[in-house]
C-alpha cells in the first residue's frame, strides 16, 4: 500500500471515529467549541503520530528481539502515559491558554482508544516506519476532522428549536450515527 | 529463568527511561506558580463545587491572585475563609457580602391561579414539562419542592404552595438555583431586606389576571425611590442592591405587594 492510499484510506474511508468507532469518549466531551475541537484534534495528532513511531521502535528492536511480543499491550500504554505527561508538561509551559481550554480531557487522550489502537494496528498490518507515520498521521487527522465536524455542527444546535427531549446528548448522538453513515459513503474509495 | 528475567528487566527499564525522561522533562517545562495561588489553595475548602463561578478551587485561586475575582470569591467557605485569602493577598478583608439564595415568586395558592390540575410525579421537572407546569403564570413557582429535595441544609420550605428560602440556613450553594426548572431562584445579599418578588414578563394586565401579588409593571417603585435604585426593564421592576438602603419606601408604595419587605413585617402581619 504506498503512502497517499494509506492517508486517504485513513482520513476518510476508515476513519477511526466513523468507521471503526474508536475514540468516541472525546469525539463527544470536547467537541462543543470549534476552538477546543481544533486544541485537542492538534494534540491527538501529535500524541498519536509521536506514539505510533516510539511504539513501531520499542516493538521491533526491543520486544521482537527478546521474543515479547505478548507484553505489547503494556508496553505501549506505558509509551503512551509516558507521552501524554510530557505533551501536559509542554503544552502547561508553552500555551497555558489551549492547557485550561483542553482541561480534563488532555490527560483522557492517555485512556482514548485510538492512541492505542492506532499503535497496535501498526503493528498487526505489519507497516514499515514510513507507513507507521503516514498511517498514524491520517488516522489522527481523520480524528480531527470528525471532531471539528462535530463541533460544527453542536455550535450550530444552539441556535436550533431542538425538541426537549433530544437536546443535549440525545442529538449529538444521532447526529454522529447520521455523520458516520454519511462516511459510510466513502467505502469502496480504496 | 530468562523466560521471567527477560520481560521483568525490559518492562523495568522502560519505565526507568520513561520515568528518568519525565522528570527530566519537568524540570525543563517546570511552570513558576505563583506562590500565593498555592497559598491561597491550601486556604481554601477544596470541595471544588463550583460555587464561585470558577472551574474548582484551583481556578478560583488564580482568579483571585489575577484579580479577577474579590478576596470573598469563595461563596461556601464564608468570612472566614475570606479573612484568610485577604490576609494571603495583603488586602483588607472588607465587608463580606453574605448572599442568600431567594425565590422570587409569592404566588401561593390564594393569591396564583392555576391553569389545570396536576396530579403528576412530585417534582417540578416533571411538572414544568407538562405545558410548562399548571400555575396560570408562567413564570411561577411550581411549589412541587424539587428545591428542597436538593438542599442539604434544610434551608427551603414550602409554604402554602410556593418555596421560601430561610436567610439564616442558606449558604449559597446554588444546588437550588440550578435545579429550579422556573430559573427564578437568584442570589440576593443577605442584608437587602427589600427584593422584587417576581419575574414575570408580561404586561401588568396579563399578570393581574394570573395573580394577585405580582410585579404589575406600575413604576411607582422607580419613581419614588430616594435612591434612584431601581430600572425598569421588560416590564418588571430590578433593585440594584448596591444601591438600596432599606428605607422601604418601595415596599411601602407597591400596590401588589411584590416588593418583598423582609420576614419580619411578613411575620408581624400574620400576627
């Protein structure tokens, strides 16, 4: 598979939020500002892609050389807490302003599913680094893409005549079942 | 052997890297915190409730060091953890504006009519969503006490249909405002005596066809006050509590009775 499939396929016809439904807990928690929805999309980019490579090392020269392979899972959640802390730290120096904005869910991205599943999938698909980092970045990018989406679409809710019982969480449900169908439309792309 | 030595030794020594590198990197990206917010933290309740406006004691100390928020900021912890911040900041504690929650409708069962009977579920929630609860005006207290199940110091009662708020117990914790479906539970400093009790919108006409005790609109209020305390704004009357001194004239003046005149006068009255 070369790169720009690899991209597509991830952005669009595999988005990890649409079709395959990982990192759903803050595709719903931070997407109620566009402005926030772009802080965290730039800070899973950064985690995932920056993991996927640390992880792709730690897997071939450090656990398939001793033969454990079986300690994947642990390992790459230790890479993944490790990082996260260390994007906390920077982003708490660096933009005190996106640090507050992101709030609880900047130490969650440890516990998003992508992080770990991205990571994991890069290794199952047997990925060479480069793809590792394509991979990793359209991945995040589609993640991204959905949450500024999402987040479009919530600013606009307040502003609509939603029906009692459907405001708040019950639409922004429905509307991610409707999103996700609407990217069903990209399979067969690639 | 190797089968356990191998995962213990790398498990182990990558969480010595990672940890080494973590602590490494904190002393790099390490934030000068204001002594003070930390200070100030300790002084504070740490219950985080929110009570201040700010995101937990935590915001609520930086907003008190930016000099965003008064040295009494914190709502729950009183004039004595008001002392304390003021102390930390080097500023006089100043006055501590106690505030009280109060429900701002008087519309009880002789005085409010009702639209329709309702024999639902207990609580104003539900009630509200039923044509938006069965006082004719709607902007009136439901009297179904879902306050009161939220309080935790027993401060609020119904009385003869309406909540009421008991001054004393209060503690601003705002449980009350944030669950009243009506929204017309609001803070009021504790030493105002004199509160508009009433919220409706609508023209005078209207709501003395609802009720008898509501804020008709008249402007007596504004005009007579020596203070100039009072605006008029979408047909009802709003003291500006900084302004006002009690005099009562405004009580005395009003011809629903919506101007609150404090529990005493309430009390001697019934007497």
């Amino acid at each position: 598979m070369n790169i720009f499939t690899i991209l597509i396929s991830t952005i669009f016809v595999n988005n990890y939020v649409f079709a395959q439904f990982l990192g759903i807990c803050p595709f719903l928690g931070v997407s109620n500002k566009t402005e926030t929805a772009t802080g965290m999309g730039i800070a899973v980019t950064f985690v995932v892609t920056l993991s996927s490579v640390i992880t792709y090392v730690v897997h071939h020269q450090i656990l398939a050389r001793f033969g454990l392979e079986y300690l994947q899972t642990i390992v790459f959640i230790l890479v993944i807490a490790s990082l996260v802390q260390l994007v906390e730290m920077f982003l708490k120096k660096s933009s005190p302003g996106l640090y507050s904005a992101l709030g609880v869910y900047l130490p969650l991205i440890t516990t998003n599913c992508i992080v770990l599943g991205v990571a994991i999938l890069n290794i199952d698909k047997e990925y060479n680094i480069i793809q590792t980092i394509f991979n990793a970045l359209g991945a995040s990018i589609g993640f991204a893409i959905a949450l500024l989406l999402m987040a479009g679409i919530r600013e606009k809710f307040e502003f609509s005549n939603i029906p009692k019982p459907l405001q708040g969480f019950p639409i922004s449900l429905i509307t991610a079942g409707l999103m996700s169908i609407a990217f069903l439309g990209f399979s067969g792309l690639v | 052997m190797t089968g356990i030595l191998y995962p213990v030794v790398v498990l182990g020594g990558l969480g010595l890297l990672f940890g080494v590198s973590l602590g490494l990197a904190s002393k790099v990206f390490a934030v000068e915190v204001n002594p003070k917010v930390e200070a100030i933290r300790k002084v504070l309740p740490g219950a985080n409730c929110g009570a201040c406006g700010y995101p937990g004691c935590d915001g609520c100390a930086n907003a008190i060091v930016e000099g965003k928020a008064p040295a009494n900021a914190c709502v729950v912890g009183g004039k004595s953890v008001a002392e304390e911040v003021s102390k930390i900041m080097g500023v006089e504690a100043g006055e501590f504006n106690r505030q009280v929650a109060t429900v701002l409708c008087q519309g009880d069962c002789s005085k409010a009519k009702n639209k329709y009977k309702y024999t639902g579920l207990r609580d104003c929630r539900a009630q509200n969503i039923l044509a938006g609860g069965s006082k004719s005006c709607s902007y009136g207290c439901l009297g179904c006490g879902t306050c009161v199940d939220v309080c935790n110091y027993n401060a609020i009662h119904i009385v003869n249909g309406v909540a009421f708020v008991d001054k004393e117990k209060c503690v601003a914790c705002k449980a009350c405002i944030n669950v009243c479906p009506k929204h017309i539970i609001e803070l009021v400093p504790y030493d105002n005596q004199f509160v508009v009790k009433c919220k409706s919108n609508d023209p005078g006409k209207v709501v003395r066809g609802h009720c008898s005790i509501g804020c008709i609109g008249c402007q007596i209020c504004v005009k007579n006050c020596p203070e100039q305390a009072f605006s008029f704004e979408s047909n009802l009357a709003k003291i500006n509590y900084e302004k006002c001194t009690n005099c009562g004239i405004c009580a005395e003046k009003c011809p629903t009775g919506a101007i609150f005149s404090g529990l005493e006068k309430l009390n001697a009255k019934a007497q």
